[in-house]
C-alpha cells in the first residue's frame, strides 16, 4: 500500500482484498451512500468523506494526511491482512463461495457509541429505513461538518441525546426505539455504562454489560462486540445468517444457540468474518428463500 497526494486528494495504490461496494453493502454501517461517479460519501468519527475507488486505487477527496492516519486508515481496517483471512476461511465449499462472492469486505473499526445506538435502531428493521432514521437523528441533533460546499452532521453524541425524552425524538420517526436511545444516551453519559471499562473486558463480559441497555438483545450486543469493539470472534445470527447456516450446514431448522455455537467451533475468532462474508453472499443471492 502507497500513498500519494494529488491536490487535496490522497491517492492509495496496491490494495488488495478491498472493495467499497462490498464493505458499504454488508450490514455493517448506515452512513455511507454511493453517488452517482461511482463513488461514495459518508461521515464517520465526526469527518465527512468522499471515497472513489478504481481498481487497486482508492481516492481520498479533500483530506489531510493527518485525517487520514488518525482516522481512515484505522476506521478502513486496512492495516490487517484479509488475503490471509480468507485463505483459513476458505476450508469448504459454502465459506469458499462467500470469501469469493465478498472477497473486497473489510470490517470497519466504528465508533461505540455510534455503534450501539445504530443496531439498536437496526432491530426488526430493515437498511433504506435504519439509514432513514439515523440521517434524521443526525441531521436533528448532530454538529455539522462543512464538507467539499455541502453541510453533513456528525452523529451525535451522548450528552446530547440524554437531555432528551422520547418525545424529542419523536420527529425522526424511530418508533419503540425512542425510549432504547434514550436509555442508552442516559447510561452512557451517567457512567453507568462506560466504554473504558467494557473495552478491557472480554467478549462474554462486554455482551453482558451491553445487554443492560434496553433493546440490546443478544443479535444487537453481537453486532456491537464486532462491529464497535473489535471483537472478531462475535458471530452475529440475524435472519439471513440463520437461513444460510440452516440451509448449508444443518438438516433443517435449528436454533440461534445452535448455530452460534456451531459458528464459535468451526471459525473460532474468525467468527466476525466469516458471518459478514456468509452475509453479504446470503443476502445477495437470496439463499435459503426458497
């Protein structure tokens, strides 16, 4: 991987395993939207971003050097070597069809707090609407961020949100979910729940002080151990994964505690990739619908 600066664009050349549409498309996060050149433009960690890719060759559009090692090269995960993932991945015939389905899926490194409040969202819900509503909760309550003429929002933060009754948040049209955010922001701000000390704990640990929060069950708290904790071994079961896993691995129907145990012995900590893998080539080809 080079990085080279044009303008105020950084330009980086020789990725591997790294496509924008895979990482963007997977279930992984609601803030990013293709535009109409085929690229992208989203914000994260309070920065807005306009990303392109071609190739092996990824544009930056109006960011610094600083931005970039602070924030995107971390958020991009692109330090980790996913070729070797995939290859121990790869060890049948259903894991090898999804690593090359969705060999360019990179899991982003998210913030928490953002993280929690969006897949309590995400809950019997589905993506164009959790992207709805989070558009809305930010553009409400987040701070804005001048960006290449445009104004964007940062999402907004948990002092900010605690002030706050269901009834605020009414306009965003989240529904039951009002109350969980609420919760959240409330637990967070208070110490209550406090990210310094999940991140020392394991992922057993962490789940647990996650599942305090109301509207973070079991799927929600998996998807934030992953997705906001860097926990790979987290092995999120939603309706998709338990269609595949049913349909490829099991003789029928079985339970969530069934296949995630399944998931923990056969993929180990490379639990995470493998389900976003399994995800991303599920969805996409509609496996296990009919």
């Amino acid at each position: 991987m080079e990085l080279e600066y044009k303008g105020n664009n950084l330009i980086v050349t020789g990725l591997k395993d790294f496509d924008l549409k895979h990482i963007f498309d997977c279930g992984q996060c609601f803030r990013w939207n293709a535009d109409g050149d085929g690229s992208y433009i989203g914000v994260a960690r309070g920065r807005a971003l306009r990303i392109k890719q071609s190739g092996d060759t990824l544009t930056l559009y109006d960011t610094s050097e600083k931005d970039f090692e602070s924030v995107w090269r971390g958020y991009f995960d692109l330090d980790r070597d996913y070729g070797e993932i995939k290859k121990k991945l790869a060890s049948d015939d259903v894991m090898r069809a999804a690593v090359l389905y969705g060999g360019g899926i990179r899991i982003l490194n998210q913030d928490l707090w953002e993280t929690v409040v969006s897949f309590i969202i995400s809950a019997s819900n589905n993506i164009p609407r959790i992207k709805g509503i989070i558009e809305r909760l930010c553009a409400a309550f987040g701070k804005e961020i001048e960006y290449g003429g445009e104004i964007y929002y940062s999402f907004p933060d948990f002092e900010a949100l605690a002030r706050l009754t269901p009834e605020d948040l009414a306009p965003i049209r989240a529904g039951f979910r009002d109350k969980y955010i609420i919760d959240a922001a409330r637990r967070f701000a208070s110490g209550d729940i406090d990210e310094k000390y999940i991140r020392s704990l394991d992922a057993e640990g962490a789940k647990k002080e996650l599942m305090r929060i109301n509207g973070v069950g079991n799927k929600v708290a998996n998807c934030i151990l992953l997705f906001g904790l860097s926990h790979t071994e987290a092995f999120p079961v939603d309706v998709w994964i338990k269609r595949i896993m049913e349909y490829c691995y099991f003789d029928g129907e079985e339970s969530i505690e069934a296949i995630s145990r399944f998931a923990l012995e056969r993929f180990g900590d490379l639990g995470g990739f493998a389900q976003q893998y399994l995800f991303f080539y599920a969805r996409e080809n509609k496996i296990g619908t009919v």
